[in-house]
C-alpha cells in the first residue's frame, strides 16, 4: 500500500497522529482513548499564516520526541484534580497502553 492510499484509507472516526500516522488507541471505555496532545491554532494578521485554522495530533511518543528538540524545556507540574478511574477502568486502559507498546 503506498502513502497516498494508506492516507485515503484512514477512517474519520479515528484520531491519528500526524507525526507518525499512528491511530491513537481507542478503548473499550467510551470516549477514552490513549493520552495524546491536540492543537489548534487559528493564526492573526501579519503571521505568514494570516487567517488560517490549523489543528493536529500528537501521540505521547512523538510528544516526547519532539520537546526533546526543544531549548528551554517544557515546565511540569503535578495535576491533582484529575478524574480518578476505577480499577476496572484502569485495567482497560493500562491493556491499551500495553498493547500500543507504550508501557
Ligand atoms: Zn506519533
């Protein structure tokens, strides 16, 4: 299959991420997918992007690929209001990361 094909054959529904083309991992959870980065960015006048919407994903791998390359690095803080899943649900998502080769 070549890259224009493979490309065409990329379902709607999913969420890939545009450095690897990769789909990010759904799970048997609804609406619970994989981490992974998404941007949008709707660029102003004199940007040489003037009006233009831009939107994409990142899956936790190239994520870390790509702030490597940065010079200043990314500021991390610990988050303590997040939603906290039930072991069952942690299972599901901990098989998904599995089974991605995250973990
Ligand atoms: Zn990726």
């Amino acid at each position: 299959m070549n890259e224009v094909e493979r490309l065409e054959n990329r379902s709607k529904k999913e969420i890939y991420c545009n450095c690897c083309g990769k789909p990010i991992i759904k799970t048997t959870l609804k609406g619970v997918t994989m981490d992974y980065l998404h941007i949008e960015k709707e660029w102003g006048y004199f940007s040489n992007k003037d009006l233009t919407r831009q939107k994409f994903n990142v899956c936790e791998r190239c994520f870390d690929k790509w702030i490597s390359t940065f010079e200043i690095p990314v500021e991390e803080s610990l988050v303590e209001d997040i939603y906290v899943y039930t072991d069952e649900e942690m299972e599901i998502l901990s098989a998904a990361y599995k089974a991605s080769g995250e973990i």
